[in-house]
C-alpha cells in the first residue's frame, strides 16, 4: 500500500490495484500511518524510504 501512496494514488486506484474494496484503505493507510508514527501521505513515503520499506 505503501508503494501507491508513494505514486500519489488515489484510495480508489490502490484498492482496485490490490483487490479491496475502497472503504477498506483508509483504515489499512491509518495502520501504517500509526506504524510509522506519522500523519500524512508526505511523512509516510519520507519515513518508509529513510527505514528501508521502500525504494523511489
């Protein structure tokens, strides 16, 4: 889910990437949010690059 906040996706775009239903991400966004003790989408990809979650 990461990897489509990274992108700039929409909620409705990750969903239909990853075969959930869209009401569904925002939660799963706010598991990983809280995971990585931010709280929003910039913070988040900043956060997931510097730990090594993810690559741009």
């Amino acid at each position: 889910m990461l990897w489509g906040i990274a992108k700039g996706f929409s909620y409705s775009q990750i969903a239909l990437q990853l075969g959930i239903s869209a009401n569904t991400v925002p939660s799963h966004v706010k598991a990983i949010y809280r995971k990585l003790r931010v709280d929003n989408r910039s913070s988040a990809v900043y956060e997931a690059v510097q730990h090594g979650i993810i690559r741009l």
